[in-house]
C-alpha cells in the first residue's frame, strides 16, 4: 500500500480530492461542535451539524457516512467514532472503516487525524493497512482492493514523520508474517522459508545463512532431526543476523517455531480443523516479519534469528512414540508424544543460540492448545526466567497493542517430565500443558535471560475470519525498539 504523510487541517480536507475521506473524532471534539460550526470550513461545519443533530457520535463504533456534500471535494466522507481517542480505539475505529475502504471506486483514500490530540500514527498506518490486507496468492478469483493511495492528514507532518516510518515498518513486518502464515503448507514449505529468509537479507547490515539436512546432522540437533524424519520436505535451519549496533555488542536472539506443517506425526492429530496446522510454523513466521521491520528501521541493535523449519509427517520413518534421542545439548529426551514436537525442534535451536553469548533469547511458538484454553485469543502466554526481560516484553506489549500474560515457571511443574528411560520425557500430563512445556524448553536455555512466547491463541482467529493474525511482531519490535533506545 502506498501510504503519503500530509498536514492536513479539517479545512484543508475539504478541498482535497480524494475518492473517500475518513475522519475519527472522539468524545473531547465533540464537545466542540459549536466552536466547529464558526470554523467556517465546509467540513467543520457538516461535522458540527450532523454531531448536534445526533447522526453523528464519537461513541466507539459509531459511523455517519456521506455522499457528494456540499463544499467537500472528496466522492465520500465517513465519520467514525474513536472514543477518547485512546490508540485501541482509533485502531478499532479504523478497522471498522474496512468495508468503506475496501469498496469498488475507491482508489485514494484519505484518513485526517490532525483533529485528534496526539493520535497514534504508528498504529494508525498498521491498523489501515491491516484493514486492507488481502490474501489472494492461492485465490486467484479473489477480487484485488481498487484502493492505491492512503494519504494520512496530520497537524504536524514533520513531528508525526517518525512515527509513520515506524507504523509502514510494522505493517510490513506483520503483513509478511500474515501472509506466510496464512499460505498453505505445498506453498509455504521449509525450503520457501529459506527463500524468504534469503531475500529479507539481501537489506543492509544483514546477512542469512542456511544449514541443510548434513548441516544440522554435523550440529548433532537430533531432536530437530527426529521431527523431520517422516517427511520427505528436507528441513532447513535458517540463521538470519542483522547488525545495527557495535560487533562486540551481544545480540539478542529470537527462535521461532518453523513447522510448516503438523499432522502430530505418529501420534496423529484428529481430521477436524488439522487443516489449521499450517499456521504451525507462525513462530517463524513472526521472525522472518520482525527481521523485514528491522530492514526499514535499521535500529543500534543486533539481532539473530533462529528458524529450525520442518514438516511432522507419520511415514514409515517417523519417530514413534517412547523413541529415546540426544539433543544437540547432550540430554536424552523420550518422545512419549509426537506431537509435542515443537518443543523438539526448539530445544536444539535454543542449544544452538547459546554460541552467540545473547543479552536475551526469546522463543516465539504456536506450542500448546493448553495455552489457549488459559489465554484465549487476547494475549500471548509469556514465560520468563528473569524479572527485567519480563517487565520488557510485558511493557512492549501493552505500548504496541500486542499484548502478553505472565505465566509461572515454577520448578514443581517440571516433575511430570522426569522419564525412566531418559534425561527428559517431552510431555507431562494434561494439568497444566502450557507450563510443563517451557519448564522442557527451560532445560535447554543455557544461562542467558530468556523468554519463551507461547502464541498458539493469538497467531491466528478461527471461523469466518480465518486467517494469521501477523503477531507477535509488533511486540518483538517495540521490545527491541525500546531496549536499543536504553543501549
């Protein structure tokens, strides 16, 4: 989408040409309707008027919509409330405006928030953009949005400049996260992965390296290979790095979750919505969308990317259930259940990250449906090993309208996993799914603070709205945002 920053007063909207002009007002702009209708503005003075009439309201949801009015050169003209104009309710608003933005003949739109007291403009251009996104790579009679141009109308163009880098960087990011997400499995394979990997690298101050099935046997990642070994989509292991800060600066790093696709293996998982196990390898997804956000913000900071990426197939080669493997680590590990097989891939992925000496390592994974029972769809399950990096994410959540739960890592929880057979069993029983699988991932983190987001509720809705949600991506850039800002 092409989104152009513009000052643009209430009276200088009036006269912009445009097929669509959206304007939120919230409740403190209404309370000025009077002082509205002596602007002297055509548009001022339609807003005052419909607000003192009752069609018009600042109420959140509420919508007045508008043809051809008079001394208003845009086609159309649409009110949306916003409330206090608080940033949920300006990103409520506007993907509200959806079906208007989305409608035949609409080609330039523009969306005039000068009005607003310090309206988000990051979060304004993310919602715009999210509200237009359209998955159309396999749906050729998907219809493409008629709409070309969003000019986003500011009272200050050069104090909103920032943060609308920052909003079309986030958009990029999650819209990419989105899409691959969303791509079915024959058309977003491990090998795809490593493509897109490759292309985000071609960016200044990255670079991208990727291990092969011989690589990561070298690596003895058994456990990861263990995984891969009922399928004939040969794994890759795809090591992204973006330097943007001093060489001797230690980098953070993320691991997310790769598998394209989840049958549960030999433990296989019932018919029903199995279908949704391509968004399985939206951990990944969200890495590769953090590291196409970092291309455009080019932040002093240094990241590294972890993505083991696989499919879980039940051939007559995949690892069955009570199988005994050496984790890259050493640790001996009983696979009681194929299908906890993303804590196998990323327990060798964290072994792995530890030869960077990370200032913090964060999982990102799509690993328990024990997570969404507790969390729903709302915020992401947060486990953490130290008190600073989880006041970090939790923050960085809340600032990007991404948001996370604390969840305990208490040592108690990880006595399920004990094995007869070996270091560790890969699951525990049901109480408490969500817990016992960081408590195994924990085994593998090494000293270094660490996190591990379990995003199996928020990376994707279900039902009519089907579809990867692009997230955890704007919590990860913000936390990398504010933690290179205090660097």
């Amino acid at each position: 989408m092409n989104f152009e920053l513009k000052a643009l007063s209430l009276g200088a909207a009036a006269t912009l040409q445009c097929d669509l002009l959206v304007l939120p007002i919230t409740e403190k702009m209404a309370g000025k309707a009077a002082a509205l209708e002596k602007s002297g503005d055509a548009l001022s003075q339609w807003i005052a008027a419909a607000l003192a009439q009752g069609d018009a309201s600042a109420a959140a949801g509420k919508q007045l919509h508008g043809y051809q009015v008079s001394g208003i050169q845009a086609r159309r003209v649409l009110l949306l409330g916003a409330g206090q104009g608080s940033a949920k309710e300006l990103r409520n608003a506007l993907a509200g405006a959806a079906g208007f933005l989305k409608a035949e003949g609409v080609a330039h739109a523009a969306v005039c928030l000068s009005a607003l007291e310090s309206p988000d403009i990051a979060m304004a251009v993310q919602s715009l953009n999210e509200a237009l996104y359209q998955y159309q790579h396999t749906k050729p009679s998907a219809k493409a949005v008629a709409i070309k141009k969003i000019t986003l109308g500011v009272a200050n163009k050069r104090n909103a400049s920032a943060a609308f880098a920052l909003g079309q960087a986030l958009a990029a990011g999650q819209t990419l996260a989105r899409e691959w997400g969303n791509r079915p499995a024959n058309h977003a394979t491990p090998t795809h992965l490593a493509q897109v990997a490759q292309e985000i690298a071609q960016a200044p101050q990255m670079r991208c390296k990727i291990h092969g099935p011989k690589d990561v046997a070298k690596l003895g990642m058994n456990a990861f290979l263990a995984v891969a070994q009922g399928t004939k989509e040969p794994l890759q292991f795809i090591e992204l790095h973006y330097q943007g800060a001093a060489k001797k600066q230690a980098p953070v790093v993320l691991v997310g979750k790769g598998i394209t696709f989840d049958t549960g293996g030999i433990s296989i998982k019932p018919a029903a919505a199995m279908d949704e196990m391509k968004f399985d390898m939206c951990g990944a997804a969200s890495v590769l969308g953090v590291f196409a956000a970092l291309a455009q913000l080019q932040p002093a900071i240094n990241v590294v990317g972890l993505i083991p990426a696989c499919e879980n197939m039940p051939d007559g080669g995949a690892v069955k259930p009570g199988d005994v493997v050496t984790s890259m680590s050493g640790q001996t590990i009983e696979i009681l259940n194929t299908d906890a097989e993303g804590r196998l891939v990323l327990c060798d992925a964290l072994t792995y990250a530890q030869r960077f000496a990370p200032a913090a390592l964060i999982d990102i994974a799509t690993l328990t449906g024990a997570c969404v029972i507790a969390l729903g769809g709302v915020r992401s399950g947060m486990y953490a090993s130290e008190e600073g990096l989880a006041a970090q994410l939790q923050a960085a959540g809340e600032q990007a309208l991404d948001p996370c739960w604390r969840m305990p890592l208490d040592d108690d929880y990880a006595e399920g996993l004990k094995s007869n057979f070996a270091d560790v069993g890969n699951v525990a029983g049901r109480a408490g799914g969500s817990i016992t699988a960081a408590k195994f991932l924990q085994r593998f983190a090494g000293t270094a603070p660490w996190a591990h987001l379990d995003i199996a509720g928020t990376a994707w809705k279900e039902g009519s709205a089907k579809g990867a949600t692009g997230r955890p991506v704007g919590l990860l850039v913000q936390y990398l945002l504010n933690r290179a800002q205090d660097d």
